[in-house]
C-alpha cells in the first residue's frame, strides 16, 4: 500500500478495481485481515513508523467499512465510476449547477400557476 493512494478503498485494501464487480465479501474480508495485521498500530515494532502505521490501519478501517455494507459499497462504487468518468469527460453536471437549475424550473411554474389563477 503505497502513501496517497487512500482516494481508492480498493487499491487500499489492495484490490484490483478494475475488477470490482468480482471482489466478494469475503475477498474484502481477508484483504482486510491481512492488511490489518501488518499495518495494526500494536503490532507496529518500529516506533518512528508508529504513526505511519496507525495513518494506514484508519485508512483501512474506513475502506473495510465502506466496502463491507451492502449499500455503502453500492453508493461507493457509483461515486468511483462518476468520478473515474469526469476525469475522461466534462459531461457530468455538478450537484449545485442541477440545484440552480431545478430552482429556476420551480420559480417558473410557480409564475405560470399564479398566471393561470389570475386569469
């Protein structure tokens, strides 16, 4: 696990996402086990890699978590794939600019209603 790469609870974990459709429960589970051993806090020998140690065994903590419930990992993994897309693409509407826009589309037919209730 190299320092840097905790933008993909994947490659945290150690996993290959290109292939994530095919990593079970159970593939996360042993990944975490594995990398929870090696990077645990207690388990830490060396004292000036102590805080390294604990920095990763969170970033872990927070993949394990994320990728072990049913729905988090769905919201996860549509967030990585909107993400990963962006970077190829400049289609993707930000969440302020649809607001601004479902804002204007409710201004306008709350005119339109009270038009039609003057008539």
């Amino acid at each position: 696990m190299q320092s840097g790469k905790s933008n993909n609870f994947y490659e945290v974990l150690s996993l290959r996402s290109e292939d994530i459709n095919n990593v079970g429960i159970n593939d996360i589970k042993r990944a975490y086990r594995c990398m929870a051993l090696q990077y645990h806090p207690d388990v830490c020998h060396d004292h000036s890699n102590k805080e390294e140690s604990t920095r990763r065994f969170i970033e872990l903590q927070k993949a394990y978590e994320t990728l072990s419930d049913p729905i988090l990992r769905e919201n996860y993994d549509y967030q990585l794939s909107l993400r990963d897309s962006s970077e190829n693409s400049s289609r993707i509407v930000h969440k302020d600019v649809w607001e601004r826009q479902l804002n204007g589309l409710r201004r306008r037919s709350l005119h339109r209603m009270e038009k039609k209730r003057s008539i």
